[in-house]
C-alpha cells in the first residue's frame, strides 16, 4: 500500500535536521500516483505537488512525527486547505425569493438534488419550491413531482398556457407564482445531456438570464473522475456557476474530482450528495474529503495521535519541573510571554474552570510590562536565573543599568517571581489553582 511504501522509503530519516529535498521528492512521487489513482486531474497534481515540496522544504523536523509522516500531514492540510478555502453557505436573497438554479449533466443528480434540497431548506424554516425545467426527458417533470412529493415541498410543473416547450417560460413563470405564494426559496431544475452540448448550455445560460439566480449549483457526478475538468470548464465558461454539489460519493469514486473542480474553477463545494435517499445529503466537509482523496485514514489517525501524544509529553515536562520547584526566572518570563502572546485570551478563561476570577487581570495584562520583564531577565547571569536567591543589592543595582530601569523595578520582578513560584508549589501540593503566578494584583 501507499503508507508501506511511504513508510520503507524514509526509515532511516527520522532525527534529521531538516527535510532534504531528495526526501521529499521521494515522497511527492508516491503521493503523485496517490493523487493521480485518486482521479485528480494532471494539471492540477502538478500544481499541488509543488506547493506541498515548496512548503514541505522549509519545515523544520517534527520531534513526533518521522518525516515520511510530516510531508503527508502537509499534503493533507493542503488538500483541506484546498477543498475548504472559503466553505460557503447559501446567499439568501434580500428581498423576494431566493433562486437557486441547478445546473450539470444528465444523470449527475440534479432532480434527485432539488428533493434533497427541498427537503434540507424546509428544514432550515425555509418555504421552498420546486421549478421543472427540464423539459427534455419525457419523464423528467414526473421525477421531480415525485421527489417533490417525498420531501413535501411544492412543485412546479408546465401546463397548457405556462409555457409547455418552453424551459425558459416555466422557469420565468414558476418565479412569478413563487413570489405570488409567497415561496421564499425556489430551486430550478434544468436539462442536462450525457455530454456537453453547444445547445443546452444556450439553454441553461437563457434560463439563468431569465431567473437571475441568487446561486447556480454546478452538480456532478464524482464518478466521473479525470473527466470532471472538462465537464467544470465547459460549464464554467457557458452557464457559469456559484458553488459545487458533488454527488454519489456513496460510491467507490475516491473523490478526485471534488479537488478538480475546485482548483479549476475557484468555486466553492457546498453540498455533497451521498446516496438515492432524500436524506442521502449533507454540507461537504473538506477533512473527511481530503482522508478520503489520500486514502491514508489509518495513517492520519496516526499522525494526530503522535501530535497529541507529544504536545502531553511536553505538558507533563513542565509540570514535573513545576513540581520539582525548579521554577526559574527563565520559566517565569516564558509564562509571561505566553499569557502576553494570548492577548485574546478572556474567551478561553471563561473554559478552564476556576479561571473567570481572573478575566478583569489578564484582560488589563500590559504587554509593555512583558517587555520590562523581558529587559531585566535578561541582564541578569544564567546563574542568577537558576537561583535568584544570589541577586542582592549590588546586582540589583548592576541589573536595572544593564535593563534600563529603575532599582524598583527590579525589585518587584524578583518579589513576583517568588511569590509565583510559592504558588507554583502550593499548586504542585494539589492546592489547586490559588491565583494567576505573575499577573499583576
Ligand atoms: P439528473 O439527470 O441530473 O437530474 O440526475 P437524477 O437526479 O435523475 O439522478 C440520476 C440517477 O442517479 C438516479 O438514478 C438517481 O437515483 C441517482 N442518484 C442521484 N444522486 C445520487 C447519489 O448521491 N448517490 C447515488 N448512489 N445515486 C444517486
Ligand atoms: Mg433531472
């Protein structure tokens, strides 16, 4: 498999400084052909291998991950990164109804969409209808009717006199009877023909001309592997679109084309469709897509299992030393410049329990006294650091010159810093939590 070979190619690798670029690229033609197995487009392949070399390159080595490890953890928060940009939420209309027109190949899904649709923006409080535009099939107004009736939301269906032949007139006259019923959602449902075809996009280009749509959803198959670039561009460059459905990922289509698509056309995936049910449908979520595309599932739990297990290591590092009373003057100022670092800290307080008291404290924290702290730790010895019971008035004297403050000054600092590491070690005693070390009273 793809993480055998990964894994045999850089055994040898892990404690090196930095990731060589022989070693990446070792990794960017397995994940190549990963990408490419995964019906991923060439073009776009190339295009993200060298984004992933180009960060992959200046990245440090990870102390909990080997490196093998580390080059598919950037591939997969790129492929997240890809496929989530700017994951989007309907745009709703100000004023009158929505419209959300459908657009795409025959057999990509789109009628079964509009129930699914139907059905979700009921859901969400909406009032939504359905248009048959479709009027290419001889059965297709009768597939909407049905779907429709499943999710129970109002369709829209030509008769004599709105239009019969006519795709535009329907969808111009379903609107007209939306906005007189007072449907605020209407979803339109268009023809599509088993390849591109010069007319029908005519068609769906006229038909959004007519509606003016809020949204075009550009639905397709994820079936269609290497050829949903061709099929995105043609609909890109004749109807145009808003956002991406992608549909039947109940099947075994490794999802390629969700990256395709996306990178081709800059437009955001919004729904994923994922089976003939009407509740078979959900918003896309770009995490489990980029899993699904790398095929890696077991890896990827293992690499966020080695990050959590040494982010713990570390944690527990520091409290050992904690309660080691070990405490430095070096710990202090990396506490201050960590509560200073999380300027919009009071959010978090509200989570960890017993930490509300001090919101006010931290909230009033100077990052200008960091700075202070900063100066008169560091004109002091490494020797004063580690112990500074030996700072007597000489070098008190000696620090504040070095720091450019006041004797005073320097006073506080060291009278806090004792008082935090009294507390540190009350604390360490299981005392809890008896007050924020260091902050200002
Ligand atoms: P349209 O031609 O674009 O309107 O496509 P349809 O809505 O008629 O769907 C074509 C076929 O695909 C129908 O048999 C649907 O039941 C089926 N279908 C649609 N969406 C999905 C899906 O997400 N998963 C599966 N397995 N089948 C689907
Ligand atoms: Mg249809």
């Amino acid at each position: 498999t793809l993480q055998d070979r990964l894994q045999s190619a850089f055994k040898n690798l892990r404690g090196k400084g930095r990731l060589s670029e022989a070693d990446i690229d070792a990794v960017a033609r397995e994940i190549r052909v990963a990408l490419l197995d995964a019906d991923v487009a060439v073009s776009v392949v190339r295009e993200f291998i060298a984004r992933v070399k180009e960060r992959a390159l200046g990245a440090e080595v990870s102390q909990s991950l080997n490196p093998a490890q580390q080059v598919i953890k950037i591939v997969n928060d790129e492929l997240i990164e890809i496929l989530g940009g700017e994951t989007r939420r309907i745009r709703y209309a100000k004023t009158g109804p929505t419209v959300i027109m459908l657009a795409g190949l025959q057999g990509a899904g789109k009628t079964t969409l509009a129930g699914k649709l139907g059905l979700w923006l009921k859901e969400q409080g909406k009032s939504p209808m359905l248009v048959a535009a479709d009027l290419q099939r001889p059965n297709a107004v009768t597939q909407l009717q049905v779907v429709g009736e499943q999710a129970g939301v109002k369709v829209f269906a030509p008769e004599p006199g709105n239009g019969v032949g006519d795709p535009v007139a329907v969808a111009r006259a379903g609107l007209a009877e939306a906005q007189r019923t007072l449907h605020d959602v209407v979803v339109v449902d268009t023809a599509g023909r088993l390849g591109i075809d010069a007319e029908l996009m005519q068609q769906a280009a006229d038909i959004r001309a007519a509606v003016d749509p809020d949204e075009v959803l550009f639905v397709i198959d994820a079936m269609i592997g290497q050829d949903a670039v061709v099929t995105a561009e043609a609909f890109l460059e004749g109807v145009d679109f808003t956002g991406v459905v992608l549909t039947k990922l109940d099947g075994d289509a490794r999802g390629g084309a969700a990256l395709s698509v996306r990178s081709i056309t800059g437009r955001p995936i919004m729904f994923a469709s994922t089976g003939e049910k009407l509740t078979d449908f959900d918003a896309f979520h770009p995490d489990r897509m980029a899993g699904r595309i790398l095929d890696m599932g077991d890896m990827l739990t293992l690499i966020e299992q080695a990050e959590k297990a040494f982010d713990s290591e570390q944690a527990a590092k520091d409290a050992e030393k904690l309660m080691g009373g070990s405490f430095t003057l070096d710990d202090f100022l990396k506490q201050m410049e960590a509560i200073s670092k999380m300027g919009s800290m009071t959010k978090i307080m509200g989570l960890i329990p017993g930490m509300g008291q001090y919101k006010e404290q931290i909230e009033n924290f100077d990052d200008r006294e960091v700075d202070k702290i900063k100066a008169i730790i560091l004109s002091m010895t490494p020797a004063e650091r580690d112990n500074p019971k030996i700072i007597d008035g000489s070098r008190r004297a000696r620090i504040s010159k070095g720091s450019g403050t006041q004797v005073k000054d320097v006073n506080g600092l060291v009278d806090r810093f004792f008082e935090a590491r009294k507390m540190m070690q009350q604390m360490a005693k299981g005392g809890g939590m008896p007050g924020m070390p260091g902050l200002p009273g």
